[in-house]
C-alpha cells in the first residue's frame, strides 16, 4: 500500500512545476513499488478526490513522468528518473531566463 506523501517532496516537486495534487501523487508513486497503484488507491493516499487524482495522473503520464500499465485497473509507475531530470533541466533553463529578463526589466525600469 503507498505511503502518505511527503511534505517537504510535495514542496520541492512543485518548484519544479508540478501542481500539488500532481506533486502529492508522484510522492507517493515514488515509494511504490511494482506493480503499481491503482486510481482508487493513490487518490485514497493522497487524500484527494478521484477525478482530481485522474486528470493529476494523465499530467504527469502526458509529461513523461509516470506511465501507465495494464487495464481494470490501470496500475500507475514512475518512468525511469532520466525522464524527470529532463524536467528539473527544463526548469532550469526557466529560471536562468527569468534572472536574465529580470536584470533586463531592473536595467530599462532605472531609467525612468
């Protein structure tokens, strides 16, 4: 049975860009283990409603983040950790624009 999420994750998670219910779901898929959870299963963990914790999940599968095995029920899995170092470096990338369009703002708005 997945465990409760973890707070300072959860926190960590949406710096990174992923909503808290996404960020709450992935948690506890990352204490997981094989074969999966189900829909039922990681909303009841999450403490979230079940039609929140199905659009939070397809997010996720739609990222690349987790995936989604079998049928009746479907099973949830993280994908391989590859997947999210792509997200930390897209966010990465996000951040060094946003210091660079800030300085630039900083700089035209001192002239005024």
């Amino acid at each position: 049975m997945p465990n409760t999420p973890d707070t300072a994750f959860i926190e960590a998670l949406t710096w990174l860009g992923l909503t808290e219910s996404e960020a709450k779901l992935f948690s506890i898929l990352a204490d997981t283990p094989p074969p999966g959870g189900t829909l039922a299963s990681l909303a009841g963990s999450a403490d979230i409603p079940r039609s929140t914790a199905h659009s939070a999940l397809r997010a996720l599968a739609k990222r690349g983040l987790i995936f989604c095995r079998g049928r009746y029920p479907e099973r949830f899995l993280l994908a391989p950790t590859s997947r999210f170092a792509t997200l930390a470096a897209v966010q990465e990338e996000n951040l060094r624009r946003s210091v660079a369009a800030t300085a630039i703002v900083k700089s035209r708005l001192r002239k005024h």
